[in-house]
C-alpha cells in the first residue's frame, strides 16, 4: 500500500491543491442553477489540465529544470518575479475567501448538534491551527499524507453525496454536450462569467508550476515518463470525478426543486429538508476536507516559490519560511473576524487567474519548441495544436471572465 500510495502522491497532492471550495461553489451553483447541462465544460477544463500537467511535467523530465528556472534562465528573470508576484497575491485572496467558507460551513453545520452553533472565528482558529500543526513537522512525507487522507474523506463524501442525490443519468450524458443555457435577459449575468469561473478553478497556473517541483523532487527521468502521465492521468480523472459529483448532487437536489444557491453554507440548509441530515452532513464534511486540503499549498506557495526560484533546498524548517507561512495563515482569520463576505477578496484571486493561464500557456509552448533546451524531445505537432487550442480557450474564457466582473463591479 505504501509503494501504491507513493505512485500517486504528487497526482494525489494536485488534487488537493485544485479541489478546494471555489470549486465547491462553482461546481454547485453550476448544477443548482442549470442542472448539468454545464458538465462539458469540467470534461473539457479537466482534459486541458491533463495536457498542461503532463506537458510541464515532461519539459522537468527532459531538462530537470523546474518552471520557474527555465523561466528565469531561458525567457527573463521579471518573468518568474512576475508569476510569484502574482500566484502569491492570487493565493493570498483565497485564503481568506476559503477559510471564511470553511469557517461558514462549520458554523452552520455545528448549529445541527450545538445550540447557537459554534462561531466562525472558532472555527477558523481550528483550520488553521491544524494546517500550521502538520506544516511545522516540516518533513514533506508527513504533509503529503495528511493531504492524502484529507483528499479521500472529500473524495468519499462527495462521491457519496452523488449516489444519494444524483440526477437521471439520461441528464447527465446530455450534458457533456456542449450549449449555453437559454436565460431571459431579465434573468440575470447568464452563464458565462459562471463557465469562466469552472475553468479557472481547475486550470489554475499554480498548479502547473508547483507541479514541476514535484516532478524534480521526486527524483523522476524520462524514464519515469509513463508514470508521470499515469499520475497526471489520475489527478484529471479524480477532478472531473469530484466535481461532476457535486454538480450532480446540486442538480438532483436544488435544481429539481427549483432551489437557488449563492454561497455553500446554504447548501447544508436547503438539502436537509429534501435529502435529510445524512445527505447534508456528508457535503459539510467534503467542504470542510476540500478547503483544508486546498489550504495546505495555498500557504506553502510562496515559500515554495522561492526555493525554486533560487534553486535552493526546500527547507521548511528554516525561520524565514515558518515565518512566512505564519503571516499568510492568519490571513485566513480576516473574514470570520471582520464579518466580511468571501466574494470580494475570491473576485481579486481570480482577476489574477485570468491573467496568468495566457502567459503559462505561452511559455511553456515557447520552452517546448526550443531545440537547444530541448534536443530532440521539442514538442510534436499534436501537442502543439493542443497548447494552440487550450490558449484561445483560456483567452475566450478570460473575456467571459472579464465582462462578468466588470458587470459585478459596476452593480457594487
């Protein structure tokens, strides 16, 4: 078992990382408001993520440079500043939106068993007492553990949530069809700034760059080529998995009913009359685990970025590091203290989102197609004609994202 888990930690580890609650609320307001006719878009965003993974991944098998380096070295240094500029400010703003969800959910969920229930700002002590705990360890087998047994108590819950909820299968293939659904104009921002939010959340940048540390750290060649797709393979499948699972669980539930969903704690409400508590304990549990699991890496990024930037050790135990994941932990203690409101601080993560997928597409098609980086391994045809289409899908889905917030912003 241990040799099997070994296999599949780094894909175990992505999963994490790009499960968390944005994609929770994406992922369920998805199916709470048009049923799964939106499920072709998590195939497509989960495909082109698997590209993105294998094709980072194999440029470190054949360089044994990470992301940043080749960045640094072979395209300019304010290249890789950028991208831990930005990937950190983007980190910054999701942990405190995760936490105040996480911290939300708790609340409403405790309210179940303990009168009153237990206050957010409780909570998010826990979370991020917890998170820090298994940091402090400071040994990467014992972070990646924990985030594996996090990863499958929200795995399992969501999974099960499906088989308790789920929608007639006949709804669910008609949705890896592609459409827009039909809203009247009266009705709202329609569907694009929320395809644009499906996309982001699984085609992070973060994700691709942290995942050539991965690969370097786990000492893998060319030889282990296979494997690492296989891995790859498996992080992509498990994401569509998960996520089709909560859209679906949305869709038999709310959208069935008629039932509208703005945030996540709200979930627990309103399936509980329809599913009963079984049904709305099993999603606070899959909240609670995306968003510590996604916590892990969220506040290790930026220290994480500076080792492989400087092509350093990474060190967690140094001062410098403990202190760094420190300050950005408290973060999370911002909405749940100020009574803020997740929204406008997940709005910010993601204008930078947008801005990255371009750029991290654009390099890693311009490193790929280097023969004096690469040799004989430059990317083939196929592989280019699939960063060409992922670029002009993550620019098209930018310009939804980008009218959507700019229709947010306007309404503020």
């Amino acid at each position: 078992m241990k040799k099997i888990l070994a296999l599949f930690l780094p894909g175990i580890f992505l999963l994490g990382f790009n499960i968390g609650t944005g994609s929770v609320t994406t992922m369920a307001k998805a199916g709470a408001d048009y049923g799964m006719t939106l499920l072709w878009c998590v195939l497509i965003s989960c495909v082109a993520t698997y590209v993105m993974i294998v094709t980072y991944g194999r440029y470190t098998l054949v360089t044994g440079e990470t992301a940043l380096q080749a960045f640094r070295k072979h395209i300019h240094p304010l290249v890789g500043i950028f991208f831990i500029i930005a990937l950190t400010a983007g980190v910054s703003g999701s942990v405190m939106g995760v936490m105040g969800i996480v911290a939300d959910v708790s609340y409403e969920w405790s309210k179940g068993f303990i009168k009153g229930g237990i206050k957010p700002l409780y909570w998010a002590i826990l979370f991020i007492s917890l998170v820090y705990f298994i940091f402090w360890k400071g040994r990467t087998q014992v972070f990646e553990r924990a985030l594996a047994v996090i990863v499958a108590v929200m795995a399992a819950s969501f999974v099960l949530n499906f088989f308790i909820l789920m929608p007639p299968p006949v709804d669910m293939i008609k949705g890896l069809v592609p459409s827009i659904p039909d809203v009247p104009k009266t009705s709202g921002k329609g569907p694009l700034l929320l395809i644009a939010s499906m996309v982001g959340t699984t085609l992070f940048s973060g994700l691709f760059i942290i995942r050539t540390t991965l690969v370097k750290e786990a000492g893998w060649t060319l030889e282990d080529d296979r494997q690492q797709k296989r891995d790859a393979l498996f992080a992509a499948f498990m994401m569509f998995i998960i996520s089709a699972a909560i859209m679906a669980a949305a869709a038999g539930s709310l959208y069935a009913n008629g039932l509208n969903l703005n945030k996540p704690a709200e979930m627990i409400d309103l399936l509980e009359p329809l599913a009963g508590p079984l049904a709305a304990s099993i999603f606070a549990i899959g909240i609670i685990a995306a968003g510590v699991s996604s916590q892990f890496p969220n506040v290790l990024m930026l220290p994480w970025l500076f080792c492989d930037y400087q092509n350093s050790e990474r060190d967690m135990t140094l001062p410098k590091y403990r202190i760094m994941v420190f300050v950005i932990s408290l973060l999370g203690l911002i909405v749940p203290l100020f009574n803020a409101r997740p929204i406008f601080v997940m709005i910010a993560s993601q204008a930078f989102n947008v801005v990255l997928l371009p750029l991290t597409v654009a390099c890693i098609f311009y490193l790929g197609n280097k023969k004096a980086i690469m040799g004989h391994h430059v990317h083939g045809s196929i592989t280019n004609i699939l960063l060409i289409a992922i670029f002009l899908f993550s620019l098209i889905t930018s310009y939804m994202a980008f009218l959507g917030l700019m229709g947010i912003l306007s309404d503020l």
